[in-house]
C-alpha cells in the first residue's frame, strides 16, 4: 500500500468510528432535536433526487403501474408551508376514455382557499381503481414528491374523492389514518371497510339522499350512524359529520364542496395520545407511533394502545411483540417511562435518545413527522 494512502485511510477509518460511536450516544433533547432538523435535511436532499423524474413527468411509476397527476396552486404560501389537496376522480370499471374525462372533471371540482390541488389518475380502469395495492405506496411517494419539491408541509395533507374516488376514500382514509390531516368521501360506496382507524382523523362524509344505486345512500347512512357510536364510546375521538343530502342523487351539484373550509380547519396530529389500529386489505407495519413485526402482519389483527403522561397501557394486541417509537412530544423521555400490558408491567425505565433511532425511523416511515429518538419493544407472548 503507499505510504501516501496510509494517512488518509487512517482518516476515513476514525470518521467512520466516530460516526457509529455517536450513532449509540444518549442525546439531550435539545441535541436530538437538533440531530432529527439535520436529518431532515439530508433526507430531503437524497429525496430530491430519487423523485426528481417524478417531478419532471408528472406521473408516479410503482413496477408496471403508472399514476399521473395534475395541480395548480391556490392562494398565499403559509409560514409552515404549503397543504396538499389530493382528489381522486371516479369511473371505475368503464373505458379509458369515460376514466380520463372523469380525471379532466375532477380537475375543477374543488378550490381550497390555500394549497396544492392535485388530481391524480388512476392506474387502473377497474372498479377497484383507487384501493389496489400498491396505491398505498403510490400516494406516499406522491407525498414525498410534493413535500421536497413544492414545500408542503407533510402535516397537512387532506384526501377527497367523489364516486369511485369515495370509494377510495373509503379504504385509502383508515388504511392510512395517520397520513391525512383530514378526509372526505363524496357518493362513494363504503363496502365492507372497517372505520375503528379513524379514531384520530376528522372525516366527513357526502352521499346524495336519492343515490340509490347499490343502495349508496342506506350504506353511507348506516356509516354515518357507525361513526356516531364510535364517538359516543370514544368522545375525544371520531371527530366526524355525516350529510345525505335531500333531493339529490349521484351528482350532488356541488353540495359537498362545504367539505373543503371544513376539511381546512384541521391538522394532522402525527402524536395521538390513543391509537386504534386494526390491519386492513393492504398490510402495514407502522401507524402513528407503533410498529409491529411484518412476518406476523395479517387482515384483522388490532392493537390499541395510550399513553397518560409517561405511562404507556396497551389494552389490546394480536402481536408476539411490538415496538413503540417515542418522542419527547408523547412524553418525557428525560424520566423513567413504565409500559403496561395485561395488568403487568411489561418495562420501567429510562429510555435513551440516539441518533441511530431517528435515523433508522425516518428511514422506515419516510415522512418528517415519524422521525423518533427513542424505542422499546416488548414481548406479549
């Protein structure tokens, strides 16, 4: 080896060290959240050029399934950044041609006082159009790409769709729950979807009294009254309304725009101090601040889990195990946290904040909201 080199190996070997010796470091919450905005940034960077041909097409590509999309833009760019209007059309099993003039329509459907307006199109002329996998993954890098990209602030992403796209909204609002800021179905049919997700995810819902095909109008009634009894068992959550509107059928003559202001007033919490996730069609790991091994994911299975200052009860899982990822917005991570499982305590302690955690989250999650310092994993079998 020359002699040359040896230096500036020797160099590179000790940053490398350093670099994983601080990686494990217990960090103070300042350092943490100086750490995480670091972070942040490099990831932004790595994102911009990842996404960088969704940008220039204007179209998300998962394996062979192309989403395209449109926006324009409305209003005045706030201080925390732009919110993201994401509006699915409907159709659904019918020609490309009926699909695409749906696409063209839903275009103008709805004008938000402020933020992106997005009307993607979906990737199949099916009447499944907006719930197959992996549309999940398409919407999330569709996020991505709006938030490195066009500044939109990752905490204020609203869902809509009208028809077929309320169908979407149907399954894409409690699969991912802990995405949107709020959601709005429009005359879509809610089939056998499941609503207990949307425990921290304002929803509302519009659906023409008259809309009788497929029995649309009685099916969304009887969400409607599904919300109101989960509210009624959970009053801080379930923040939803319900309108069947008199007098009209399918087309709702632009009834359902008041959904907008409304949908407008919230912001995402990425920290619910109560979660109820219940796994859906589409299989997920993580939601809102739990993650549970993918080998055991499986329709059905549940967890529900709370957190009461720096206590942390888990009432209900169908896991051998779950991890629960932890900021100091949750709780206080500078004094011991007890973790409650069956009656028993399932942990009591300290838990560190490291750089190798936020790395590792925001790695997992690829969203700047579930970028957490600390973890524990507790067995339950």
């Amino acid at each position: 080896m020359s002699t040359k080199l040896r230096p500036f190996l020797l160099v590179l070997l000790l940053a490398v060290i350093a670099q994983y010796s601080y990686a494990g470091k217990k960090l103070s919450a300042r350092d943490a959240d100086a750490m995480r905005q670091r972070i942040i940034s490099e990831w932004k960077a790595e994102q911009r050029q990842k996404l960088r041909k969704n940008e220039e097409k204007k179209s998300i590509q998962q394996g062979d399934n192309a989403m395209p999309y449109w926006f324009t833009t409305y209003g005045q760019e706030p201080l925390d950044g732009r919110s993201l209007w994401i509006s699915m059309h409907g159709g659904g099993g019918a020609p490309k041609a009926l699909n695409d003039q749906q696409w063209e329509n839903q275009k103008l459907l709805y004008k938000p006082a402020e933020g992106i307006y997005c009307a993607p199109r979906a990737p199949w002329d099916a009447w499944n159009m907006w719930f197959q996998d992996p549309i999940d993954e398409m919407f999330e890098e569709l996020i991505r790409t709006m938030v490195v990209f066009h500044n939109v602030n990752p905490d204020k992403v609203y869902l809509m769709g009208y028809s077929a796209g309320g169908d979407g909204v149907w399954r894409l609002a409690p699969r991912l729950a802990d995405h949107w800021a709020s959601a709005s179905m429009m005359a879509g049919h809610p089939g056998d979807v499941s609503l207990v997700n949307v425990r921290n995810l304002p929803f509302t819902i519009w659906c023409g009294a008259l809309d009788a095909a497929y029995n649309r109008n009685k099916e969304v009634a009887k969400r409607g009254i599904e919300l109101d009894s989960l509210q009624r068992n959970d009053p801080l959550g379930y923040e939803h309304e319900c309108h069947i509107v008199e007098g009209m059928e399918h087309w709702m003559q632009l009834k359902d725009a008041a959904a907008v202001p409304w949908m407008a007033q919230h912001v995402r919490n990425p920290y619910p101090k109560h979660v109820v996730w219940q796994q859906e069609e589409v299989l997920r790991p993580n939601f809102y601040w739990l993650q549970v091994p993918r080998e055991e994911m499986k329709r059905g299975k549940k967890v529900i889990a709370s957190i009461e200052e720096n206590v942390i009860t888990i009432q209900h899982c169908d896991y051998s195990q779950l991890t629960i990822l932890l900021n100091d917005n949750l709780l206080n991570l500078d004094k011991p946290i007890k973790v409650l499982y069956e009656g028993r305590t399932q942990f009591k302690g300290k838990v560190a904040r490291t750089e190798e955690n936020l790395r590792n989250t925001l790695k997992d999650r690829n969203d700047p909201s579930y970028v957490f310092p600390a973890a524990i994993t507790i067995k339950t079998k």
